[in-house]
C-alpha cells in the first residue's frame, strides 16, 4: 500500500498542491491544472520547472505540462475547422484554459496510485469567444508513473472541432547531449524552414533552435540521457502527432520566465492533435489524449 501526502502551497499568486508518494514528488497549480513538476525521489526531475518562472494569475508558468486547448500553438497555423470554431478577437497561442482556475474535483487514493482530477467549468460555453459545451478534466495519476489523461465530452448539439496538446517540459542534463528515440523514419514539419515537411533520419539530437511537428507519431518516444544514465519514457494515448522543441541561445534570451542558459536543461516533448490529427466530436462524442512518463536506468 503506497502512502501520499497532498499539501496545499502557495507560489506567487498560484494554489498549488504538493503531492508526495514513497517514490515520487508532484506539484500541481490549480490555474491550468497545471502540473509543475515531477520527481522521483533520489533521481533528477523528470518534469522541467524553469528557476525563472513566474507564478501570476493569468499566465501560463514556463513547467511542466501546461494543457493547451482548445488549440494549439499560433492559432493562424492550425486548420480552418479549429479556427471556426472561435469567435471572438486576438485568440492566443494555445488556446484559452491554461490561464484560468480549474476545479479540483477528487483526490482518490488506490493501492498503488493517487488519482486526482480536474474539471474546467467554463469550457462549457462560457470560454471567451468560443461558445461551445464541452465538459474538459484532466485526471492525474501518481504511480510507477505519472500518467495525465485529458478528456473532451461534447454536450452540444453541433460538432466541435479542435487541436490540444499536454505541452510537456522534460528536464535534462544537457539538451546537446541527449537523443530522442522512436522518431526514425517519420515524416515532419520544420516550422523553422518554411513549415517543409521532411523525413527523419535516425534518432534525434539537438545542435541548434528545434522547432519540429512529427506526424504519425508512434504511441512510445524515449529521451535518452548519458549524464544521467537514463532514459525518460513516453506512452502516448489517442493521439498521433509529437511536437519537439527547445528554444536554443536566442530564443531564451527573449524569454523573461527562462534563464539564458535555461534551454540547456529542457526539452519539449508535446503529445498533441494538431495539424491533420484534429479532433472532431460529434454531439454525446468523447475523446481522450493521454501521456504517460517514466523513467529507467540506460
């Protein structure tokens, strides 16, 4: 029987719970239902919590899994179903949930996990500009592993149509030194080329500013580490798109929440449906995408 312990914290102006196991340390922010950071205890993070972040009402903390929904990334570049589906002015990137209060509606414990799950209220037809009733959770579960299941139920009359990543920061030892596995093969849109699509070849390594959309994703990626002598596992749900991006020297500099050498210590893995991979859900209709992270000695 695994023992937990739930603390409430308060970082800046954001509630927040700390969540402890016999082998595993979270932090949860309720804006968001943002998790902050995960680690196992006696290894390094697996989840990245940047030691620039700022924690204000309204502004997405540079961590750990922040959800973007009800699309994802610049909201010019996703497709006209997802943009049609928004009314309103100046829509931001990655959607409109992870600046607001989520509701906590559970904390379960299980013999061997902790299940605690949060509702949005307000994605059922109050969200600015978008006027659709779509009732959003996003379960959390503290294991072996830690493991986030983002659901979508269409309580509507009417399609809905959208993109949604759990945009996922992982901490590393030196992002030069690290190599995605599973990517081989697979074709991808280089957004810093003119948005080409190309073939990967071989595993993935880091020399410059990445900013890449994987397409046809398979559910298992894998972060291997040397330094750290470990591999950061992956294992994707309902979704078939992996977007990979470190911001490189330039870009951190022009980030007030990420320290200028920041960049060195993280890697974006995103599970995500973006771009071809939309989900569209018919009234009554669920969906669900979810990610599962580990980790193992290489």
């Amino acid at each position: 029987m695994a023992n937990f312990t739930v603390e409430t914290e308060l970082h800046g102006e954001l509630n927040c719970w700390r969540i402890t196991s016999d082998h595993a340390e979270l932090l949860i922010a309720q804006q968001g239902a943002q998790v902050l950071s995960y680690q196992r205890l006696g290894e390094p993070p697996l989840l990245w919590l940047s030691d620039q972040a700022i924690f204000r009402q309204g502004k997405s903390v540079r961590a750990g899994a922040p959800v973007c929904w009800p699309w994802f990334g610049i909201f010019e570049r996703n497709p006209d179903s997802v943009k049609a589906m928004f009314k309103g002015e100046q829509p931001p990137a990655h959607g409109l949930v992870r600046g607001r209060d989520w509701q906590l509606l559970r904390a379960e414990e299980h013999s061997d996990h902790l299940q605690v799950e949060f509702e949005l209220p307000e994605a059922q037809g109050d969200l600015p500009g978008w006027p659709h009733e779509v009732q959003l959770k996003l379960l959390v579960e503290l294991g072996d592993q830690l493991k986030l299941t983002l659901t979508s139920y269409n309580l509507g009359n009417t399609d809905v149509t959208l993109s949604q990543a759990l945009h996922s920061y992982f901490a590393v030892s030196d992002v030069r030194q690290v190599q995605v596995e599973g990517v081989d093969g697979l074709a991808y849109i280089e957004t810093l080329a003119n948005w080409e699509q190309r073939k990967q070849q071989g595993n993935l390594g880091f020399a410059g500013e990445t900013d890449r959309i994987y397409l046809n994703a398979p559910e298992r990626l894998a972060i291997v580490d040397p330094h750290w002598n470990r591999r950061i596992t992956l294992q994707a749900g309902g979704s078939r798109t992996a977007v990979i991006w470190n911001p490189w020297t330039d870009r951190a500099r022009d980030l007030p929440d990420m320290a200028d050498d920041g960049w060195q210590r993280m890697l974006c893995i995103e599970t995500a449906n973006v771009m071809d991979d939309v989900v569209v859900l018919k009234p009554g209709a669920t969906h669900a995408m979810s990610v599962a992270i580990g980790s193992e000695a290489l």
